[in-house]
C-alpha cells in the first residue's frame, strides 16, 4: 500500500506494459496506470475487449492501478498495439453517455450506393 493518496480517473494513462508467456496457464499482459480507474472505465475497457475480434477470450482483471490481460500469447504477434488502441477508446467512452457507449459498441451498417 501506497502512503501516497490514490485517486480515480476516467482517462488513466499507461505508464507501463509487460508481456510474458507464462509456462504454465497462458500468456498475461500487465499494464501499469498512472491512477486508479474509475468503475466506468473498467466495465467500459471489459466491454470492448470482449468485442474485440483480436482480443477474443481476453480475460482483464483491474486491481488498483494494475490492469491484467489474460490470455495474450507475447509470441502470437503485436498484440501491445491492441491493447493501447482498447485502453485509450476506454478512456475516451468513459466520458460519454451509456445510450453513446452502448450505440459505439455496435458496429455502423453498411452504407448502400444508389
């Protein structure tokens, strides 16, 4: 425990990212925030790791200011550019509505040219 004030954020920042293939289990990326995630930003990030075609069967788990991706292989290709992209997209659906999230999480249709 920190004798420094922990505070929550909407928009935490990576300060860190490890990625390690575990010998037993699978491989498990820690990511390091600058502040503790606020609840929205957490359910918002399992959201759309759980839709990501990329990310599929990801598991994330936050503790404090440590973020835990579950089931990344380091060897399976750049999978750390992924995880950026989910990170900062959760950061910036923190702030909007839940109808604007839940509307952002469902892909656009296909225009039709007439």
């Amino acid at each position: 425990m920190s004798a420094y004030p922990q505070f929550r954020a909407a928009t935490p920042r990576v300060t860190r990212m490890e990625m390690a293939d575990l010998y037993v289990g699978d491989g498990t990326t820690v990511v390091q925030l600058d502040a503790v995630p606020c609840e929205t930003w957490t359910q918002t990030l399992r959201m759309l790791v759980s839709q990501s075609a990329t990310l599929s069967g990801v598991e994330v788990e936050v503790e404090g200011a440590w973020v835990q991706f579950i089931g990344i292989r380091k060897s399976a290709g750049p999978g750390a550019s992924d995880l950026l992209d989910v990170i900062a997209a959760a950061g910036e659906l923190a702030y909007t509505t839940s109808m604007t999230r839940s509307a952002a999480s469902v892909p656009a249709p296909a225009l039709s040219a007439q």
